[in-house]
C-alpha cells in the first residue's frame, strides 16, 4: 500500500505599486513583477499615460485613489489584494529575477512574516556606494495577516507583527533621473515636510536656520558620509539634498509669517482696488 506525500500549499503574493505619472517607468516595472500572483497599481490622480499602460499589462489591476498620504495609498492596495503574502514595490524600483527568486524561497522556506531589502540607489547614473545611501534598507514584503497597517505622511513606516529576514540581493531604484525629475519630487514632498514641522511648533525660522541646515545637510552626506567617493554625482547628490533641506525651512518660514502670504498679497489686492474706486 503506497501513501501520498502531502506537500503544503504554494505560498501566493500580490505586488502592489504606487504610481502617479509615471509613464516613462510603468511598464518596466511591471515586466519585472510577472512571477506573483497578482499586481495591484495604485495610481494617484495620474495625467499622463500611466493607467493605460498599465491596464495593457496581463493580469494588472488598477486602482484609483485621488488623494492621499503615501501610508494612505499602501493600505489601499493592501485591502484590495486577496493573496497570502503583499510586496510594495514603488514604479522606480526594479525587482531583479535573484531577488524575484530570493522572496519566493523565502516565501516558502521561512516562518518570518516580514521581507526587508537593501535598496540600490543609482542617481544621476550612478549606483550610490557612499553618502548613506549605501545603508538604506526598506521593509516591503510582509504576510498579509500581519500588516496592520502603514504610518506616516512623507517617509512612511509599516505596522506589523512578527520577525523580518534580511534579502542578500537588492532592489533596483532608479532615482534622480535628471535635475527636471527631482525638482518634480521635490515640490510636493517638501511641502509635506515643511507642514510637519510647522505643526510641531518649531521655533521661528530665520534666514541663517535656512542656510545653516542645508550646509549641514551637505557637509554630513559629501564628507562625513563620503559622498565624495561616488565622484561628481555623489557631490551633486550631497548637493541636491542640501538645497531640498533648505527649501524646507523656506517653506516653514512661509508658514510662520504673520500676517500670513496671502493675507499680505490680499491687501495690495484690496489697496489697488480702492485707488481705482478713488480715481
């Protein structure tokens, strides 16, 4: 008399990815995700091409969500997939078939309920080797049963349950494709950013607060960091992140001024209106 082996259940995962206008990014994305089960795109009040390149894709779902912080847009995709496990992957990212094949070992051989990923960070056409972007890990992966969610309005962080193994392979970001590109980014997030810290009761900005935290911020990623060692576009880079910290405390000063910016516009509004009425 012969007995079956009972093998388990093979272990089934959505990708879920955010995108608002990304059409030059979509597709290659999405090629990279065709071994899960099922790929969810989120997309955030696209105008370009972004949804119907996606819907061109087999087996992609689109979802759409008008506004929302990016935890907002992670939980969307999470309640909309039906699978076992849930990995995030941004539009920029790319999930290389050793990596494709690390998660789902991973999947099957191990009882943690969380994946994390070294991340890869090229910009301005350079894999970023020094500067802090050399440690920036991203917990993405997770039992669906475990997340409980996602915090944050700009760096979001995820809620969850259980122990988390860290991937040898990496994640491809493409980032800081071009200077158009980031200053693109950088308009809505530090805005975001500058919000927060107005919110948080921050002492009155002034001109040398602005100065002093982009110098640091550039200093810390270009030397302490060696930034420098990744060449011109590690220096650049540096840069880049200096000028975005000083844009912050500009828009934080904005937000302190009393009376407010569009009050101050209003009354030269409103003056310019009375010597009209007075002529």
């Amino acid at each position: 008399m012969t007995h079956s082996v009972a093998h388990p259940s093979p272990v089934s995962i959505t990708a879920v990815v955010l995108a608002r206008n990304e059409a030059a990014m979509i597709a290659n994305c999405l090629a990279t995700l065709k071994w899960c089960d099922e790929i969810i795109v989120v997309d955030n009040g696209s105008s370009d091409d972004t949804v119907a390149l996606a819907r061109q894709q087999a087996g992609v779902r689109v979802v759409a969500a008008q506004s929302g912080s990016f935890a907002e847009l992670r939980q969307l995709g999470a309640k909309r997939a039906k699978t076992d496990w849930l990995v995030y992957i941004d539009a920029d990212e790319r999930v290389t078939p050793a990596l494709a094949d690390e998660i789902k070992q991973q999947l099957s051989d191990s009882a943690v309920q969380a994946l994390q990923f070294k991340r890869d960070n090229i910009m301005y056409g350079r894999r970023m080797r020094h500067g802090n972007w050399q440690k920036d890990l991203v917990t993405r992966a997770f039992r669906r049963a475990s997340l409980q969610g996602w915090s944050g309005i700009v760096h979001e962080s995820p809620r969850y349950q259980g122990d988390t193994c860290l991937l040898a392979q990496p994640l491809i970001h493409l980032t800081h494709r071009s200077t158009s590109e980031n200053l693109r980014k950088t308009i809505s997030w530090t805005a975001l950013e500058a919000e927060l810290l107005y919110r948080s009761e921050l002492a009155p900005v002034g001109f040398l607060t602005m100065l002093r935290k982009g110098v640091i911020e550039f200093v810390r990623r270009a030397w302490w960091w060696g930034g420098w060692r990744d060449g011109s576009p590690g220096l650049v880079e540096s840069l880049v992140q200096g000028i975005n910290k000083i844009l912050i405390y500009i828009q934080v000063w904005e937000l302190q001024r009393r009376p407010t910016l569009p009050e101050v516009y209003d009354r030269v509004e409103q003056d310019v209106a009375r010597q009209w009425r007075q002529r």
